[in-house]
C-alpha cells in the first residue's frame, strides 16, 4: 500500500460549534470544506483532521498530538478558553487531555522518551 495522506475525523453535532473549538486549538481555520457537512485542516505533509455530521464519514474519536511543551500548549489553550487538564506522568510522554464540545478526546503529549518499543 503506497500511503499519501492520511486523516482523522470527528463526529461533531454542530459543525459551526466545533468549527469554533477547533480554529482555537490549531491556531487557525480549517483548510477546506469538500462538502456541507466537513471541514478539514491540513496539519502536516501527510495528516490532517477533519469534523463531520455525517456519522457515515465520522464517529466519536480521539486524536493525541506529540508537542513539544504541554505546558506552552496549556497557556495557549488557556488564554483562549480551553481548559486543558493537569498533567499525566506517562511511560513514554508528559500527557495532557481536554475534550471537545462533542465528547471527543484530545490528547497533548511530549515526544516520546524513551522511544516507543518496536513492535515485533
């Protein structure tokens, strides 16, 4: 399988909502609408996220995002309005998690390290 690009989608019941929540968390609009009921960003070269109201593109989910500073990204969220939970001393990473007006999870987590095990 060659991969391209690859996304996740959320289930939200109000993409106006949502559309708000998430501008804030990413800093910025969405990139692109390709239908009515979806909006995207694209984050990366190869991943992006998308919300939608059509349960036939989307269900309730999670998304972890590796930063570099949990903290940095508390005082960000912060000062928009989103209250990031307290830190969570991981095996691999310093989490921390909010969720979205629709229940989904949103995790911030540091780089792993050690580095995650292979899997064999």
């Amino acid at each position: 399988m060659l991969t391209r690009r690859i996304y996740t989608f959320l289930l939200t019941s109000n993409l106006a909502t949502s559309e708000i929540w998430y501008t804030k968390l990413f800093g910025r609009g969405p990139d692109n609408r390709p239908m009515g009921t979806l909006v995207q960003w694209e984050l990366f070269a190869q991943a992006g996220v998308g919300l939608s109201t059509d349960d036939e593109i989307a269900s309730r989910g999670a998304i972890f995002i590796i930063v570099d500073d949990v903290a940095a990204e508390r005082h960000r969220l912060q000062g928009l309005g989103i209250a990031l939970g307290d830190d969570i001393a991981g095996d691999y990473s310093t989490l921390a998690q909010v969720r979205d007006p629709d229940g989904n999870m949103i995790t911030f987590a540091t780089v792993p390290s050690p580095p995650y095990p292979p899997a064999s």
